[in-house]
C-alpha cells in the first residue's frame, strides 16, 4: 500500500512536532502577552493533534484521527471561552499583560 | 383508684419541686414554703389512706405503670407495690419530711434563696417515695440515685462557702462507691435470676431454694448490694461523708443525713431479706460491720465540739446497731430501731438547729450553755429525745435498742459487748451535748447573751410533736404487744426472732442495758456538770483525745492512701501522657499551618510562574514516566 509514511519517516513528524511543541512551550513561557500565550498554547495543541495523526497512520488505525477530531472540536471551544475571557479582561485592565493579571492571588 | 392515689402519693413532691423551681422567684417565701410543706403533707395523707387500708385489708397493693425494659427473656416494668414495709416506710418519710418542711418555713426564712431549698427537699421527698415504693431494683436505684443527688445539692446548698461545696462533693463521690457497688449487685442479680422483681425475685429463690442459681455469685451479688448500703447509709468504711454532710441546712440535717436517706441501705437490706437469708456469710459480715461501725463512731462522737458533729457521729452509730440487728437476721428489729431513731434523732437534730438558730450561727458547745431558761421547749424536746437515744424506759429508745442488745446477746456475746460500749457512750455523749449546751452558764458574747430567745411556733411544734413521738415510739413494738413484728410477719416469715419468751435473762439484759446508760449520764453529770469542765481548746488537745478528736485520722489515711494517688496519677497524665498526646496533635496542625503559609507565597497570581510551574510539572511526569520503565 502506497503509505504517505513511505516517502517522509515517521521519525521526522515526530522531530516536527516535538519541536513545535516547544516553541509552544517557550512561547508560554517567554511572552507576556495574553493572546500571544494562548496562541502557544493551540501550537502545543496541534502539535500533538498532528502527532496522533502521523501515530494513527503509521498503525493503520483510524481511532487516533477520530479523537483528533474530537480533540479540535473540544480546542475551538476552549478557543471561543478563552477569547470571551480575554476580551473582558481587556475591558476592565485595558491591558492583557499577563504580569498585570494578579488578582488571582491566593 | 389506687394507681391514682399512688400516682398522687409519688408526684405530689415532684409538683412541687417543679412550681418551685419555675415559679419559686416569683412567690414569697412563706407561700413556697406552704406549697413545699403541703406537696408533702398531700402525700403523707395519701399513705396514711393506703396504710388504713392495708391493715384492714392486709393485702398488699401492686401498680403496674408500664412496661420499662423488655430485652428477650428479661422483662422489667415501671411499678409500684405498695406493702407493709414501704408503707411504714412512707409514714415516716412524708410524716417525719412535712414537719421539716414546716420547720424550715421559719427556719430558712432569712435565706435568699428559700425557694430552692425547698424545690430539693421536695425533689429529696419524691426520690425518697421513688425508692421505697419501687416494685423492683431499677426503680429503687432511680430513687437511690435520686437522692443522692438531692443531697449533694443540699449539703452544697450554702455554695458560696467552698469547704461546704467539699463536704457535698465528697458525699457524693463517697456515695458513688457505694452507687457502683450496687449497680453491680443488680446486675449479677439480674443476671442469675433474669427478674429483679421483689416478689418474683422471692419465689424464684425461694422455689430454687438457690440450687438453680450459683451460691458463691448469689453471694457477690450481695456482698456487692451490702457496699451500695455501706455508702449510703455511712457504714465503714464508706462513713466519712455523713459527719461532713452536717455542712447544709440543719433541717436537711435532720431530714436527709438522719430520718430517711441514710436508712435507704437498711431498707434496702430488709426488702432483699430473701436473699441475704441465703448467703450467711455476707450477713455476718454486715453485723460485724455494723457492730464496729457503731463503736467507732461512738468513740469519735465522745470528744466532738461540734453541735451536729456530736448528732452526726451518733447517727452513724446508730446505723451501725441497726446494721447489726441486719446481719443478725432480725430485720424487724432493725426496722424498729430505724423508726425510733427517725423520731428522736429529727427531733435532736432540729432542736440543735433551733439552738444554732438562737445563737445565730454558733455550733460549737464550748461556747453554749445555760440555754435552758431561754429556750425551755427546745430543752424539754431535746432532753426527751436524748433520754430516748440513751436508751432510758420507758422511751422508745430504750425498747428498739434492747431488742438489738438481746438479738445481739443470742448469737454472739462478742457483739454484744461492742454494742453495749457503743451505746453507753451514746448515753455519754448525747447528755454531755445536753449539758454543754443547756446547763450552767452561758459561754458565749455578751450581744448573743442578750438576743438568746425561745424559737417561734412553727420551730418548735415540730420539736414537739416529735419528742412526742420520740417518747411514745416505743409502744409500736412492747414486748407483749409485738405489733410491729405482727405486722411485718407476712413479709418477713421466718419470725424467729419475733417473740421474746421474757424469762431472767432478758430481764437481766434489760437491767445492764439501762445501767450502763444511766451511768454513761452519771459520769457525763459529773464531768461538766458538777466539776464545770468544758472541753479544751483545739490547740490543747492531746493523747488518745486528741486522736479521737481527729476521728482516728480516717480522712487523712483516705487522703493519703486514696486521694493522694489518684491525684498523683492525674497530674502524671495531665503532665505527661496528655503533654504528649496534645503535642502530638497541636503538632500536627501547626506543621500544616506553616506549609499552608508557606506554600500560600507560591500562589502569587502571576500567571507566568503558574504555566512555568505546569512545564516543569508536565517534563517530570515525563521523565518519571521514561525511568520508571
């Protein structure tokens, strides 16, 4: 069977996705603004998303891209809730530094 | 008709303990006193309609309530029977308590607190009846304990003083021995017989013959009964707490520490004569008990100053000779003497109270005297009600403490000796009392010379009617008559000890009897009356006296042996053993709370330490993950 992993190995998804799992990891860690966080955050997501991909081709198995689809769906959600939350946030601080957000504080 | 009058007979008390506990602020002293006075007079009528009644009928009277306990085979129900030894003790109960009750009126009408003295005395009255006429063991231990209560509360009854607050506490821990004692005693009873009605209790050991049930427990189970009496009615070794307990009001005195409660343990005794008859060996412990019991304390009582330390140590001599008549099998001579002693020692005691009374406060003799022209009614009381005590004919004394020394005589001279001692010295020191107090001339300040007067009438007709009563109690039981014993004969069947064949011996034994007492008065004359002696000062007192002064250091052993240990070995837990358990656990909760304060700072609130936080978090599941494979 003609397998798309045939042509590029499975190693080099994994490489890609390790690496963009951590430019998501940095840009969490690194960036002070709030959207910019977040957009880290759905790099992280995907880069699993596209590592159950490349896993469930390579064991010609269709359940990882299901959950993948799953996985989409519950991420846009989040997107959606996350945005709201910012937005507000915005509204009252007129800033999305997340050094500024410490009301939080226990 | 009946159960309602017995209803009545019980809760006429308890009605007025309950209006004068709620209402009592609100009325004036003299009418709570008339509706504590009343609540007992309406059951003393109620008695005496059941007492007519039984001696016409002679059928004694059982009431069922309801049903109590039912667990498998054992059955318990809340009742009442109402026989011939309740009901004669009930006539001295209500009667000899409503005249106290009068007499506290006047007595206790300078004290504030009025309403409650006489709510207890009438909760002490409705635990009392409680006790008698429980138709089984449980109903009579509420009463048992139920008393006890209302004695605490009323030796404490003057708070404010804290040595009194430790004579009650010390009644009542002394007496809780004695509770445990007979809490044990009913449930090995109850245990061997699964009943612990009286009259199901008399035909299962009777009909057994105790061949179904186990001697040696029968005879713990006794043993165990005959402790709880020692407690309550102050036998050794449990007798300490009486002489204390003349700490509350004199009429408490007379009511509580000498009429009635203390007689709950020969009450309780006789009712259970079925099964004492059975264990002889635990009844010769109590007659032997007794008999030292009534010497000892008649030792102590010769050298007291103290008014009603003088009664309180007769009182616990007198238990003891009743103890005695007890374990000699002679319940009805028991019984006899505790209605001889219920009149004439109430009388004593409320005639010392109304000396107290005059002298405002004063109880020590040594600063008595000469009270004779001044309170003639008191004197006359009081001199009848010792003569009775000391055992002189025709008084009623005389006739209920013979039957002992003869009861005494038949089975054991040893006995009889020590009991013969004991109440010479009683004779001794019932008119040393009388002389310190009534004769010569006044000890006391000048301001008490001159404010010395005669109590009013409502002290002084219960005096009366009592020293009547102290006089005349005899006839209930003349040799000849018998009545008493004719009486209690279908409850106490054996009747061997009933009727005395009156022959030289006995008459001898009569003779010895009141010689010894007469002399006993003789030599109290001589001492303060013809040489004036007055007994020494404190300080001054040494030797032997002085050791009987000090009650043979009975207290200071207890203290040493008993409450110096316990106390040590609560300081050694509270030091010790609680130091370490509540460091250990006020340990626990401050390492919490320094965590918790501590780790609060990693919550900060920024944000980016909280995602660094879960990076960090997330490489280290990771990494465990890969090792741990």
């Amino acid at each position: 069977m003609d397998n798309v992993l045939n042509h590029i190995g499975i190693e080099n998804y994994i490489f890609l996705c390790v690496i963009l799992f951590c430019i998501g990891v940095f840009g969490v860690l690194y960036r002070r603004n709030a959207i910019i966080v977040f957009m880290s955050i759905e790099i992280m997501l995907n880069a699993v998303n596209l590592l159950f991909v490349a896993f469930s081709t390579y064991h010609q198995d269709a359940q990882g891209q299901v959950f993948v689809f799953f996985s989409m769906a519950v991420a846009a959600a989040e997107v959606a809730v996350g945005l709201a939350i910012l937005v507000s946030i915005f509204r009252n601080l007129s800033s999305i530094d997340i050094d500024n957000l410490k009301k939080l504080k226990g | 008709m009946d159960s309602k009058l017995a209803l009545v007979l019980v809760l006429a008390p308890f009605l007025g303990f309950l209006i004068n506990v709620f209402f009592g602020k609100s009325l004036s002293k003299t009418v709570s006193g008339v509706i504590g006075t009343a609540a007992v007079v309406v059951s003393f009528v109620a008695t005496l309609y059941f007492f007519i009644q039984l001696n016409q009928t002679h059928k004694p009277i059982t009431i069922h309530l309801f049903e109590w306990i039912q667990l498998g085979n054992f059955n318990l129900s809340f009742g009442f029977l109402l026989d011939q030894l309740s009901l004669l003790w009930l006539m001295f109960v209500t009667g000899i308590g409503a005249l106290i009750h009068l007499y506290s009126i006047s007595y206790m009408h300078e004290d504030e607190k009025i309403h409650s003295f006489f709510a207890y005395l009438n909760l002490f009255v409705f635990f009392m009846i409680t006790l008698v006429v429980g138709s089984n063991l449980l109903v009579m231990f509420i009463g048992w304990e139920g008393v006890g209560l209302c004695s605490y509360l009323l030796i404490g009854f003057w708070y404010k003083n804290q040595e009194y607050n430790d004579a009650a506490k010390k009644a009542f821990i002394m007496n809780r021995i004695g509770d445990l004692g007979l809490l044990i005693g009913i449930f090995i009873i109850g245990h061997l017989c699964s009943t612990l009605d009286y009259t199901t209790l008399q035909t299962t050991l009777a009909s057994s013959g105790g061949l179904l049930v186990s001697k040696h427990w029968l005879a713990v189970a006794a043993f165990c009964l005959f402790i709880g009496a020692c407690g309550k009615s102050a036998q050794i070794p449990l007798y300490t707490w009486l002489p204390d307990a003349m700490a509350g009001p004199t009429p408490v005195s007379a009511l509580i520490h000498a009429a009635t409660m203390v007689t709950a343990g020969i009450f309780m005794v006789t009712r259970l004569h079925f099964l004492f008859d059975l264990t002889p060996g635990v009844q010769s412990i109590i007659a032997v008990v007794g008999a030292i019991t009534a010497l000892v304390a008649a030792t102590i009582g010769l050298v007291q100053n103290d008014i009603k330390k003088v009664l309180a140590y007769s009182t616990v001599s007198q238990l003891g000779l009743m103890f005695l008549a007890l374990g000699l099998g002679a319940y009805e001579v028991a019984v006899f003497h505790v209605i001889t002693h219920a009149f004439f020692k109430a009388c004593l005691f409320l005639g010392s109270g109304s000396v107290i009374h005059a002298l405002h406060g004063e109880q020590d003799m040594r600063k008595m005297g000469g009270l004779k022209k001044a309170m003639p009614i008191t004197f006359l009381t009081m001199l009848i009600s010792s003569l009775a005590i000391s055992g002189i004919f025709p008084l009623s004394g005389f006739w209920s403490k013979d039957e002992i020394l003869m009861v005494a005589f038949e089975h054991n001279k040893a006995l009889w000796v020590i009991a013969s001692l004991a109440s010479i010295m009683t004779a001794f020191y019932m008119f040393r009392l009388m002389f310190l107090t009534f004769f010569k001339d006044f000890r006391g300040t000048d301001e008490q010379k001159h404010h010395l007067h005669e109590s009013p009438s409502l002290i002084t007709f219960p005096l009366i009617v009592l020293a009547i009563l102290a006089f005349m109690g005899g006839a209930l039981n003349l040799p000849g008559s018998n009545w008493l014993n004719h009486y209690l004969a279908p409850l106490l069947s054996h009747g061997e000890h009933g009727e005395h064949v009156f022959g030289t011996t006995e008459y001898m034994l009569m003779g010895v009897a009141m010689a010894g007492a007469i002399i006993g008065i003789a030599i109290a004359y001589t001492k303060y009356v013809k040489q004036r002696q007055v007994p020494e000062e404190d300080h001054n007192i040494t030797g032997f006296t002085k050791v009987l002064y000090n009650k043979y250091y009975v207290d200071e052993a207890y203290d040493w042996l008993f409450v110096k240990p316990i106390n040590f070995l609560s300081r050694f837990f509270r030091d010790y053993i609680e130091t370490a358990l509540s460091g250990f656990v006020f340990g626990l909760g401050k390492v919490t709370m320094e965590v918790g304060y501590y780790g609060r700072k990693l919550q900060n609130g920024n944000i980016g330490l909280y995602l660094f936080a879960f990076v960090i978090g997330i490489c280290a599941i990771i990494s465990y993950l890969f090792l741990a494979q």
